[in-house]
C-alpha cells in the first residue's frame, strides 16, 4: 500500500506542466532559483515530465538553500548536446541518461560519481534488476528516476473491428493483418522514420525472438563479426518485407516522434498498430483521453515466430530512465543532489503520481495498487510483462558505445529505406566491433 508524506495530485503536476514551454528547449522550472549551483536537465514529454517537475518544487520549497535548477529539452536536442557538455565540464549536476554504453562511457572517462552505499533508501525501493542497469561493474552510477518502458505493441480497436482483423499474435498472422489493413487503405503501422531510433523495436524484437538474447549479448561483448548472425539477418530481412508489404505507409520518413506524431496517426484512425514504448500511454491520456475511454486503444506483446529461439516473454525498451551526478559538480553540490535523489525519487508519492499518470514504476509490490488504478489493464499488463521477463533487453542505441550507436542508427535507417542490404548493413556493424 502507498503511504504519501506529501500527497501530490497529478493536477497538480499538470497545473505545473502547463505553466511551462515544452517545445524546443528552455531554461524554466518549477521553484528553480537561478542562482542555485545544482542543476539538472532533462527531457519532456510521457508522465515523468510531470512527476520530475513536481519532485523538484517540491524539494525546492523545502530546501531553499539546495534548489535545484532544470533545463528541459526535446529527446533528440539532449542527446545531441550533453555529451558535449560532459565532456567540456560544463553538465549538469545532474545527469539524465539511460544506462548501458553512454554511461560506461561517463565511467571511464571519470564524468559521474559512483553512488554505492549513498542512495540505499532509494535502492531499497527499485526492482534490483532495474537498480542493476545503473551498475558499472560492481559499482552504482545510476539510479532510475521513471516508469519501466517496455515496448508495446499498441492497436486501434475500432479500425480492428470495421477490418475484421483479429489482433496478431505470430508472425504469419502479423503479415495477414498487415495485408488485409493495406487492401482497406489504412496504414497497418505508425513509425516515426524521422527520429530513426523508433526503427530499433522491429530489429531488437525480431532478433530476439529468433535468436535469443545470446545473439545481441554477442555484439555487447564484442565479439569478431557478432552481427553476422542468421538471426539478425533474418529480422533484417522481415523487416524489408515488411516495408515491401506497405506496412509502414509511404510517409514514415516524415514522421517524428518527438510531437508524438506516430501515436496521432493511431488515435485519429490514420494507422492500425504502432510498435512504441510504454512511456506513450500517458501521451495517449493527456492526448487522446476520448479515445483512450471509448476503449479505442489497446496493447499485446510483440508476435512469436515460429521455430524462433527467443523466450516469447522476453522484452526489450529501457528498464527505466537515470540519473547519475556530475563528478564536476562541487561537493557540496554533490551532496545536495544526492540527498534529493535518495528521499524524493520513487517516495510513496512520487509513486502513486507515476501510477495516476499511466506510468509503470520499477518498485516490487504494486500489484494491488495498480488494480485499483484507473488505468489498470495497461498498467497490470506492462507490470507484468517487466516483472515477468526472463530477459529485459535494453535499447540498443543505449547498450551500445555512443560511436558504435549512431552508425547502427545510420545503417538501419539505410536497410529500411531499401537502400541497402541486410549483407551490406552487417559488413557496416562488423566493422564497429
């Protein structure tokens, strides 16, 4: 059972969230002193835009003497420009991330302060296989600061019924549905082509159903030509059927996902099923609330493929998203943030605001909470698939060294373009290794 020490209402949140710009990238925040040392950036959009803003008034207010300052940007805009301030020593204090190869990164070059032993209150909350991920080695450099994010298959159930397509729960009966919305002139998938990391679900999905886990872990560590396997191959090859079927429309190169343009296409009627986060239900609520009520959008797992080698209940997206503090950043300063990270995320309230939201949180025990929520069936069944996983793969442009990440953007785009092979893409990410 939750127990809130300050209640804080998702009004509330949305109060605060409307008084500030989303667009673009900006220097606002709630409570936030502009002479304050601490600082931290972060990203908009999905619930936990809302949840962070509320964490940081609310610390503000009761710390006037250890504010924290926010910058907000637009995904794509952060990830171009905090690598270059983490390197130039001019970050936040603060740092929003996603594990995997950036942060092994900020750990060899000394960027980011190793937390074990500072946040036990907060560890002791978290799933462990979520605390896991914030792990270098032995040690703590990152602690989750959101909802778990498995990717979902989401689907239009009204344009499901007018079809009277049945929802896919293989391979063969994807590629059906696909043909049978393409013949009714309605796009079978939402993609957002034009911010390319979408694109990743289709090849971590199909790799991993065909192949397992084993096959990326193989890339993970290196291994001489890992991406030559049959099975990355295969899914490469699914995935320029698919764009041959029409799967994707002709205007997927254009769409971003930043405005949530992919999840429009679904609400509005436009596109069939989107391959997204779990993160975009919340976009659905605040964006399509009719919708969503009406019963209109719905969620499976991805589809099994046959002879595949993959746990069928394997997922993949991000575990959570992080934070880590500056190793640039003042002791004192290093202090204060710490502080904040250890009683402020995933407190009871900042918990239950996530679960009012339509966010999944990585603490063990909600199952009767999230059943008495009002958006139970997406939050049990997303619960489930996290805590249900024998395998959570975290996404691969984040796995992976940031070098090796843009290339696999880079390539990817390429082969579902047509143009290139999924020989040629191989021989491009071999040569990353």
């Amino acid at each position: 059972m939750i127990r809130s020490r300050r209640r804080m209402t998702l009004g509330t949140a949305l109060m605060a969230t409307a008084a500030l710009a989303l667009s673009g990238c900006g220097t606002s925040g709630p409570g936030e002193s502009a002479a304050g040392e601490a600082s931290a950036w972060a990203t908009t959009g999905s619930v936990h835009e809302r949840i962070w803003k509320e964490s940081f008034q609310t610390w503000n207010s009761e710390n006037p003497d250890s504010e924290i300052s926010v910058e907000w940007f637009n995904n794509d805009a952060y990830k171009e420009k905090i690598r270059t301030a983490i390197g130039a020593g001019t970050g936040p204090s603060l740092v929003f991330g996603w594990g995997g190869g950036t942060l092994a990164d900020y750990v060899d070059q000394d960027k980011v302060v190793d937390l074990t032993g500072k946040v036990t209150n907060l560890v002791d909350r978290v799933l462990p296989s979520v605390v896991k991920n914030g792990m270098i080695g032995d040690k703590l450099y990152a602690v989750p600061n959101s909802q778990s994010q498995p990717v979902v298959l989401y689907y239009n159930t009204e344009l499901f019924g007018s079809v009277g397509v049945d929802v896919p729960e293989t391979w063969d009966e994807l590629l059906s549905a696909v043909d049978a919305f393409v013949d009714a002139g309605v796009t079978p998938f939402a993609l957002a082509g034009a911010s390319k990391w979408p694109e990743l679900m289709w090849i971590q999905y199909l790799t991993d159903r065909i192949g397992g886990p084993e096959v990326f872990d193989a890339v993970l560590a290196g291994e001489e030509n890992a991406w030559s396997d049959p099975a990355i191959i295969e899914a490469l090859e699914k995935i320029q059927e698919l764009v041959d079927r029409g799967a994707f429309g002709d205007g997927y190169g254009s769409v971003v996902a930043d405005t949530r343009a992919d999840a429009a296409l679904l609400h509005t009627g436009k596109a069939a099923m989107l391959l997204q986060g779990s993160w975009l239900y919340s976009s659905f609520l605040t964006d399509a609330p009719e919708f969503v009520e009406r019963g209109g959008l719905a969620t499976t797992r991805f589809p099994t493929i046959e002879g595949g080698a993959g746990d069928p209940a394997n997922i993949v997206g991000n575990p959570a998203n992080y934070w880590s503090v500056s190793a640039d950043a003042s002791e004192e300063v290093q202090d204060a943030v710490t502080s904040y990270l250890d009683e402020m995320v995933f407190s009871d309230d900042y918990t239950t605001q996530l679960i009012e939201g339509g966010g999944v949180p990585p603490v063990a025990g909600l199952e009767e909470e999230l059943a008495k929520s009002d958006n139970a069936d997406f939050l049990t069944f997303a619960y489930g698939l996290v805590k249900n996983a024998p395998h959570f793969q975290l996404s691969w442009d984040q796995a992976l060294r940031p070098s090796q990440a843009q290339e696999l953007l880079t390539n990817l785009d390429l082969v579902f373009l047509k143009t290139s092979t999924p020989e040629e893409f191989v021989d491009a990410m071999n040569g990353t290794l």
